[in-house]
C-alpha cells in the first residue's frame, strides 16, 4: 500500500490514496495490478525487448483469476520477492517496513545472475 494505507504525511498523497482505496476493494486492485502487468508483458513481447519482473511482496495467486494467471509468461517472472529477503535476513530500514539497503543489494545480485 502507499499513501492512506502507510499513513504518509504528505496529505495529497494520503487523500489520493485513501479515494482509491475507498472506492475499490481488494479483489479489484489485484486484478486491475494483473492486467496492468499483462499488457506490459504484451507490450514488451511486441517490440521483441527483453524483460523480467520482479515483485516487492509475494506473487499471489487466487483460483478466481486463473484465467488470466495462464496469461502470464512465468520464464519471465521472478518468483523470489524483496519481502521474503529481507523478512528471512532481518534487513529492515529503521521504520521496520522498508527493505535495507543490505536487502536491495542481495536482491540486485541475484536478479544480475538472471539477465
């Protein structure tokens, strides 16, 4: 979450934030989040460029967008989330929810040995 969820002092964002969350459930967000990571994938494929994604949390997968889950290029998706990282080796900015830079540099590493 950003902004409303994450109580950021910067009103504009929070009001943006919390509209957005205000107006949309849970199921939306993940699906519009899919689609959007779809139509990238597409688009990338189109003009024949080279891409991997990766994902700050955990890949989630719900049986009710399987649909669109079959979509998805999984050779292009890396699977190991930041979270996992710094959850496993404790790296953790001192506001306990963002990755160190330890975590960012473990992470960069191994994204490296894939591209």
């Amino acid at each position: 979450g950003c902004g409303y969820l994450n109580k950021d002092p910067d009103p504009v964002l929070a009001d943006l934030f919390s509209s957005y969350y205000r107006h949309t459930d849970r199921w939306q967000q993940f699906e519009t989040n899919l689609i959007r990571v779809i139509s990238l994938q597409s688009f990338l494929k189109s003009i024949n460029q080279p891409y991997l994604f990766t994902f700050a949390r955990q890949f989630r997968k719900f049986q009710k967008f399987d649909h669109l889950y079959n979509l998805l290029d999984w050779d292009n998706i890396y699977t190991n989330d930041l979270q996992a990282i710094c959850k496993k080796h404790n790296w953790f900015n001192p506001d306990g929810i963002h990755p160190s830079t330890e975590a960012h540099n473990y992470y960069a590493k191994e994204i490296l040995k894939l591209i």
